[in-house]
C-alpha cells in the first residue's frame, strides 16, 4: 500500500514536471532556407523576381517570406523583398544586425512596395578601404551603410520561409554574382547546385535559380542552424 | 490716389509680407513652405527639430551639397535602445524635411567617443518612392491622447489576455504644426512567446487606430517578464515603417536571419 502510494506520489511529481516543462517551453520561430552562398568575398548581387501571384501565406504569429542577399557573418546587413502573412503585398528592405542584434539592437526598415510580377536588383557590397563598412543597394539606389565587418566574408542569395513550412515561395534569382578581391563582380558558379530545406527546394544552379515549396522526398538536405 | 494713401497701401503691404515671412520662418525652421531651403537652413533646422524631441546634437554639418547629406554626431545617452531611437529620429527628420520644402537625400550618423570616434557610425538615403513620401502628414485628431490611450489599452488586452499593460500613454509631438504621437506601452509577459508576437500586434492595432484618426507615429514598447528583466526593447515608425528591436535570447520576432550552416 505504502509502495502503491508512493508511486502515485512519483508519477504525479512527473506530470507536474512535463506539465511545468510544456508551460515553460516557449515557441521557437522556425526558419527553412533555399540557398546559394560563397564564403570569403566582398559583395553579392541578385536580380530577385516577386511572383505573378500572391504566394499563400498561413495566417499564424509571425509568418514571413523573405527573399535577400546577404552579408553571413555574426553581425550582417542584407536586402531583398519581405511578405508577411498580415501584408497585401511584398515590401523591399534592408536588415542590419551587429553581433548577432545582442548589443545593439537590429535595424529593419520596408521602404516601398515590391510589386508582383517584377524584378529588382539587391546588392549588399564592402566598400573598398574603409576597413568594415558595407552597404544596402536596392535597384541601384543605396540605401543603408554600417560599419560592420572586414571582408572578405561569406556571402548567400536566399529565400527563406519564418515560422511556418505551409508558406508557399516562389523567387526567381538571376545572374546571382559575387564580389572578388579585385572589386570584380562574377557569376556564381553554375555548376554548384542550390541548397533547399524540406520542404523547400531550389532549381537550377547557384547563378540563377528558382525556389519553391516541394515535396520533402529525395532532397538534398541542409544542415540546418 | 493720393501720396498719403499710396504709402499707406505700401505699408499695408509690406506689413502683411513680413507677417507671411514670419509665419514661414516660425513653421518650418529657417524655410518657406514649398521653397527650396540652403543647405545651412537644413541643418539648422534638423538640429532644432533634434534638441525639441529632446536629443542632444554635438555637431551638425553638411556632409556634400548636392544631392544634399547631412553628417550629425549625437550624444551618447548609454543605452544602446535609445541611442538606436536617437539616430532614427535624426534619419526620420531628415527624410520627413521634404514636407517643408527641404529635401535631403541622406544623413551620416555616429554616436562617438573618444575611444572611438566611429561608434554607432552609419549612413541613411532616401528617395521620394520610399513610404514616408506614400503618406500625407497627420492633421489635428478629433481624438484626445488620453481617450484613444485607454481604447487601445482595451483593445490589447482583449486581442492579447495573457500580456499585463501597466503603462499605455500617447505623447503628442513637441514640434509645432506636427500633430503625430508616440505611442509608449510597458508590459509585462509571462513567457518570451507571448513576447515575441506582441509587436505584429501593436502594429495592427496602430493602423487601425489610424483609419479613426488617431495618429499613432511611432510606438515605443517595453515588455518585462516575472523576474522583472526586459526582455523585449521595440520600436516602430508607421510612417517610416522602420523596426528597431532588442530581444532577449530565444525571443524571435520572425525577422530574418541569414543562415550560420553555409560556413563551411
């Protein structure tokens, strides 16, 4: 009787354990990326297309698309199109985040629609000399700059999906180039393939490419962060 | 006509250009409306719209002239979520400058010490296709800051039970002829998740308060949880659509984040 009592108490000790557990462990915003990166250079370049239609977005807390290149280090400055859930259309913005938005706190600004259906040109670029400054291109136009980083670091062209995998994409990324030490913008290497996470794939080659919801079947995998 | 009243007529005249004159100067700095201000007019009216929102300017001057860029230092206030809203509102006036005939096409930053001069170091540009220029300016609210405070403080807590509102104010803008407000809300939060979606919250609830005519500009939140930490440092500019965020480890706000497995 007194062992019968005593496993009661234990497994009412261990439901309030995994009860306090649940409780406490907080919802985490998942990210799945399609991606084509290089590391050690000093810019990227993509020609990055909205899609004729609004992709489906599931209404749930925090769900986005964004669609970038970026500067991949600790601190990093990046620029492409963002669709939330709760928005009517694509927005064009710039990012910035020192040490990964601990001290300082991360710059987010959407300066004007991306409309569907068309193309524009995000540039993120070291500004030769200055020791860590890079800038934010959208179009030709600049946008932000920060003292961020030296470089060369590694670069990535993106799409990537916050929260929910129901969000559909579909990006195109043309003439992805990189920028190298002798301030020359190249293609990326098109014979490299583009990375997707299930259930998100890219087609095509790293310099130009297309990235869509798939299936999660025969997919090369990315280790994800 | 006789002398007498030709002098008189003059007089008249000129009186009631020196008032429209001085209606300009006082309105909009150092500029009339629609006319293109100096350079020098630019500066010093950014420094004066600065000092009233109450930030400390060390120097102000022109950058490069055409297109025009201003360089400001600022003042370090020693936290970094301040000095962050400092430097926005400095890039935020200088954008908004078109609204009164000065157009300025960027703006240098720098929060420096004498350790470093580069400290906070950035640069801002603009362009007439940006947000701020797809929005008329507010006009005067029919509703008082106080009345539209606790409809909005209603509204959050009914859209969000589990977050605790323990400040809500609307600040009106201390610059004369703006009728924009701040909105500043402390919170408080039981978990980092509750967290981390009240600011999509805040931002849908800001426009639609603006359809009545509340004028909500920016909005300054700070949510606490239970061991009384700040876990989460948010601002917003509606009109700039411009997100500044401090976040405490494991409180995501969807934001991107460039992925860290490609570092191969």
């Amino acid at each position: 009787m007194k062992n019968y009592k005593l496993s009661i108490k234990a497994v009412i000790s261990l439901l309030s354990v995994v009860l306090g557990l649940l409780i406490t462990i907080q919802p985490t915003f998942a990210n799945w990326y399609v991606l084509s990166a290089i590391i050690s250079q000093y810019g990227v370049w993509a020609n990055i297309s909205t899609p004729t239609t609004r992709p489906y977005m599931e209404l749930v807390d925090n769900s986005y698309q964004y669609n970038h290149v970026t500067l991949n280090s600790d601190s990093w400055i990046q620029t492409g199109w963002a669709l939330g859930a709760t928005y009517s259309e694509p927005y064009s913005y710039v990012e910035v985040c020192i040490t990964h938005c601990t001290g300082d706190p991360r710059f987010y600004r959407e300066y004007t629609t991306h409309i569907l259906g068309t193309k524009r040109d995000y540039i993120v670029e070291y500004t030769p000399n200055t020791g860590n400054i890079w800038c934010a291109y959208i179009d030709g136009a600049q946008k932000e700059c920060r003292a961020i980083t030296s470089a060369p670091e590694s670069v990535s062209a993106a799409s990537e999906v916050v929260a929910t995998s129901q969000n559909t994409i579909y990006t195109i990324f043309q003439d992805v180039r990189f920028k190298n030490s002798s301030n020359v913008w190249q293609l990326f290497d098109s014979s490299w393939p583009v990375k997707g996470e299930c259930p998100y794939v890219g087609r095509g080659n790293s310099a130009n490419f297309y990235s869509l919801r798939g299936s999660c079947a025969y997919m090369p995998m990315m280790v994800h962060p | 006509m006789s002398i007498v009243k030709k002098h008189l007529f003059t007089a008249l005249r000129i009186t009631a250009l020196t008032g429209i004159c001085l209606l300009g100067l006082t309105m909009f700095g150092n500029a009339a409306p629609g006319s293109p201000a100096t350079p020098n007019q630019a500066v010093s009216q950014l420094v004066n719209t600065l000092k009233a929102q109450g930030v400390e300017v060390k120097t102000a001057e022109i950058q490069k002239i055409s297109p025009l860029i201003i360089a400001v230092a600022l003042s370090d206030t020693h936290d970094s979520m301040t000095n962050a809203v400092n430097i926005h509102l400095a890039r935020r006036e200088a954008a908004m400058a078109y609204r009164s005939g000065v157009e300025v096409s960027g703006i240098e930053f720098s929060i420096p010490d004498a350790a470093n001069p580069q400290k906070w170091w950035g640069q801002s540009f603009f362009d007439k296709n940006d947000s701020e220029h797809q929005r008329q300016p507010f006009g005067i609210s029919a509703l008082s800051a106080e009345e539209a405070a606790q409809r909005l403080h209603d509204v959050l807590r009914k859209q969000s039970p589990s977050i605790t509102i323990g400040q809500i104010t609307l600040e009106e803008s201390p610059l004369a002829g703006r009728y924009e407000r701040t909105l500043k809300i402390t919170a408080f939060a039981p978990n980092v998740g509750d967290a981390a979606v009240y600011p999509s919250l805040i931002r849908q609830e800001i426009v639609s308060a603006n359809k009545g005519g509340v004028n909500i500009a920016m909005a300054k939140v700070k949510i606490i949880n239970p061991k009384g930490e700040i876990i989460l440092d948010y601002f917003w500019d509606e009109e700039m659509r411009t997100e500044l965020s401090l976040a405490a480890p494991g409180l995501d706000l969807g934001r991107p984040n460039p992925p860290t497995s490609i570092k191969q």
